[in-house]
C-alpha cells in the first residue's frame, strides 16, 4: 500500500462507509475514542450500577468512524495489500456482479499492480489490520472499565456515606422525637405538681399566717392583761 497522504484516512473511511455518516448526536457521557496513550472517559452511571452492568444496545458513531480509520491508517503497510483489494471491490460494487465474480475481478485487477500475486497478502495483510483495531479496542475497553470503576465506585462511595449520614440523623431524629415525647409527658406532671404545690404552699402559709395570729394575739392579750392587773 502506498505511503500515507493526507486523502488516506478519507479513503479507509470510504472503503466501509459508503457515504460519510451524519453525526450522531452521542448521549451524554459517551466514551471518546481511546488508545493505549489516551484513555476513554467513561459514561456517567446511575449510583451502585455495578460496572458489569448489560450495555445498551450501540450504533455507528461518526466519531469512531473517524478513530478507526485513524487508527488503521497508522497501521497502514507498504505497498499493494488488503486495502486496495478492498477500494477494488467497493468500485465493482455497482457493477451488478454476483459476490464470486466481483472477488474474482478485483483479485485480477490487484495483480496488475504489481507485488507478491499471492491471496495470503490479503488475507496477512487484512489480519495485521484486525489486530491493529484488536488491540486499540482492548485499550479502550480497559481505559474505560478504569474510568467507570473510579468514576462509579467513587459515586458509590459518595452514596454509602450519604446512606450512613442520614441513616444517623433519621437516628437523632428518632431519639429527639423521643425524648421531646418524654418532656412533653413531663411538662403534663410539672403542671399538675404545680398546682398541687401551688396550692400546697399557699395552704401552709395560710396556716402559718393563722398561727402567729394566734400566738402575737395571745401575747398582746397577756401584755394588756399584765397592765391591767399588775399595777
């Protein structure tokens, strides 16, 4: 395959995409394209999803489109291989040939130009390309299984902490609300023994009051007698 130019990453976009897909609109929190050097950002998940969870069903994204691409055009070979057989039968596709003839043609088409005239280059070539997205796919599963367990066992974390902080103010509350129930059952006897010592005191002083009338008349009595009598 020739070297790589500035139109290539196009071409291999071509060679599986017939007309450049339109954007998808990707949810929010879809994991970017990753390699080995750059890791995904993972999904946003709902809290104590657990990583292993099923994965939604997918759709051709455009943006991955454009990674793949990329990332096969890094691996692109030199000379005629896998590539060009395939932009051959992309171009006899409107031909209308049944799929044995269309493989055939284009087989006879790559041996013109030039190169090792050996099925094997295409069948090497195209699993050396296999392997290149083999391995770009297994970094970016791995970047995303770590982005989701620090991300979603940080929001789990964040939620066990937040269980167990209102589990102990629900506990407060509960020991609060007991004890205001045991106050307001004593306030009810405070107002009862109130009264009762209100009334209580107020007896006792009477008596006293009654008492020392008794007695200060007595000695008033005995005094005025005294100064009647004893002159």
């Amino acid at each position: 395959m020739p070297e790589p130019d500035n139109s290539l990453g196009r071409k291999i976009l071509s060679f599986f995409i017939k007309d450049e897909p339109a954007p998808n609109a990707p949810a929010s929190g879809t994991p970017a394209p990753a390699s080995p050097q750059s890791p995904a950002s993972a999904p946003a998940t709902p809290a104590q999803r657990p990583v292993s969870a099923p994965q939604p069903a997918g759709s051709i994204d455009t943006k991955f489109v454009t990674h793949f691409a990329s990332v096969l055009e890094k691996a692109n070979i030199q000379g005629p291989d896998y590539f060009e057989f395939r932009e051959m039968l992309r171009n006899l596709a409107e031909l209308g040939l049944d799929e044995d003839k269309r493989f055939q043609a284009a087989w006879a088409s790559f041996k013109t130009l030039g190169g090792k005239a050996d099925v094997s280059v295409l069948t090497n070539t195209a699993s050396q390309y296999l392997t290149a997205l083999g391995q770009d796919r297994d970094a970016f599963l791995k970047s995303v299984e770590t982005a989701l367990a620090e991300r979603v066992g940080g929001l789990q974390n964040e939620q066990k902490q937040l269980q167990a902080t209102n589990e102990a103010l629900a506990k407060q509350i509960a020991d609060l609300q007991r004890q205001m129930a045991q106050n307001t059952e004593r306030l009810s006897k405070i107002n009862d023994e109130i009264d009762e010592q209100s009334l209580k005191l107020t007896q006792n002083r009477s008596n006293f009051e009654a008492t020392y009338g008794s007695f200060t008349e007595q000695i008033k009595d005995d005094i005025h007698k005294i100064q009647t009598y004893l002159k």
